[in-house]
C-alpha cells in the first residue's frame, strides 16, 4: 500500500528545487529505472522526524549508472561519477540529487534485497519506493566520524520500527560485522530503558552468545584494523603508521587501493602520509 503523509521538510524547499528533485524521479520512472528513495526523506518516513535536507539521495544498482547518467545527460542535468565505489551526483545549478550504490566503506551495496523489500510512499507527488528499515540501518549503523555520528538515527529507527523489522535479515545484513549490530543495539537499551522489549530475546542471546564463544577463541592472527569501515579518517593511523591492514580493502573488504586513495583525498584538509597517498 502505497503511503502518503505529510512533510514539512518538502515546504522548505524552494520551488526549483522541488522541480528538480521531482524531474530527476519522474524521468527514472518513465525509463523503467530502478531507485529507491533514502536519506532525510527515508528517515522521516520511518520516524516521523523530519529535518532539512540539503539533497535527495536516491539508492540505485550499480549496473544501472552508465543508463541513469545518460537519460539524466540527455534531459540538461550534469551527471558525475563522483566516488566510482559507490556513489555519483546530477547537478541543476547547485541543487543536486546523490545516486547512491554502495556505502563509503563498500560493504553495503544496492542488490535486488533493497527493492524487494522496499516500502511504497509518495514524495513530492511522485511514487517512490523508500530503502527498507533493514538496510537504512546497516547503513547508518557504520557512520562513526567525528563530525557525524548516526547512533541517535539507529535508535530512532529502531523506537519507530521495531515491530515491522525483519530481524533475521538484518543479521544477514550485517553478516560479519555483527559487532556493530550489537553495540547498537546494547546502547538503544542505555537510551530506551523501559523500551528495551521492543528488541528480540534471541536476537540478543544469539550476539551475546557469539560475543561470548569470541571472547574466548585465540586473538586473530592477522592485524587489521576494521576501525576504517567506521571512519574514513580516524583510524587512518593505524594503517598509515602502525602497519594495519585496511579491512575496506580486498581481499577483506570490497575496495581497491586507487578507491582508497580517491576516498581518501576528499577528506577536507587531509594531509598526505609521508609515502604519498
């Protein structure tokens, strides 16, 4: 069922924004492209906890990019491939729309799971799909910067939606890095004490199990740092100077070093190691 509920968040923008955003969906729908919505928007939906948004972030394949910059090209947008790993913008002036198709650390990317579990919703008059509660969390859950931390989106996400969450998915999703999962969740039970039912009896027993069975296994033989998969920036040290091995890059994790080098050069006001990148 396809929902409709109100948005101040959409009174905000101005009006040539809003004919963007709405051209840039309208334009993927009548080319049978796939997006999903997600962001602020998603974030709302889900919440009810609207905020202003400087974007729209529309979640697409991967596969689908070279197609969706050519149509949003040929309608007088400026398409660009910003960060190839994962993410691309289209420009109208300084309004621009990301299209998203993996996360910064590279281990979340759109896959036929995100649409076929999508809800349905109409924003700025247009019906979309919305990025499900399960990856909108596996995706927030990873942001730990020092200038931006989701945790209080987490725990938003999870007061609002924990009834209609699919919870053995959202294991699934979150696979290896269940760790992540788990400390989310122990402090959604320090925020919400009285709430802390809302979260599955066998779902913390099976982490704390997991945590417990860890705890006593021989340390890792190999030195990684996962610390990248939270921050781009803070645990570049470690890697950097201390000799870790980045859990982003592959074999361990999805990303190339030249991906790891762009990622890197982003960084506002980043200075290059002594060795260059």
């Amino acid at each position: 069922m396809t929902e409709t509920r109100p948005r101040a968040q959409e009174a905000d923008l101005d009006a040539r924004v809003t004919a963007f955003y709405r051209n840039v969906m309208e334009i993927l729908h009548q080319e049978h492209l796939d997006f999903l919505l997600g962001g602020a928007y998603a974030f709302a939906w889900y919440t009810g906890i609207e905020r202003n948004t400087k974007d729209l972030d529309l979640f697409i394949r991967r596969a689908d990019y070279p197609r969706v910059e050519q149509v949003l090209n040929a309608a007088g947008h400026r398409t660009e491939l910003t960060y190839p790993h994962w993410l691309a913008k289209s420009f109208h002036g300084d309004a621009f729309v990301d299209l998203i198709f993996n996360s910064g650390n590279g281990i979340a990317p759109v896959d036929s799971g995100w649409f076929g579990h999508a809800a349905e919703a109409q924003v700025l008059g247009v019906p979309v799909k919305i990025a499900p509660v399960e990856e909108t969390l596996c995706s927030k859950a990873f942001i730990m910067e020092r200038e931006r931390y989701d945790g209080a989106d987490i725990a938003h996400l999870l007061r609002a939606q924990a009834a209609g969450i699919d919870w053995e998915r959202l294991l699934r999703r979150f696979g290896l890095h269940w760790r992540v999962l788990l400390a989310h969740l122990v402090q959604f039970g320090f925020i919400y004490p009285a709430e802390r039912s809302r979260i599955p009896t066998w779902l913390m027993d099976d982490l704390i199990d997991r945590l417990r069975q860890e705890t006593w296994q021989p340390p890792v033989a190999s030195q990684v740092c996962a610390g990248t998969l939270l921050s781009r920036e803070q645990y570049l040290y470690d890697v950097e100077q201390l000799g870790y091995l980045d859990a982003r890059l592959a074999p361990l994790g999805t990303m190339t070093l030249q991906d790891l080098a762009h990622w890197t050069r982003a960084i506002a006001g980043r200075t290059p190691p002594p060795s260059g990148e």
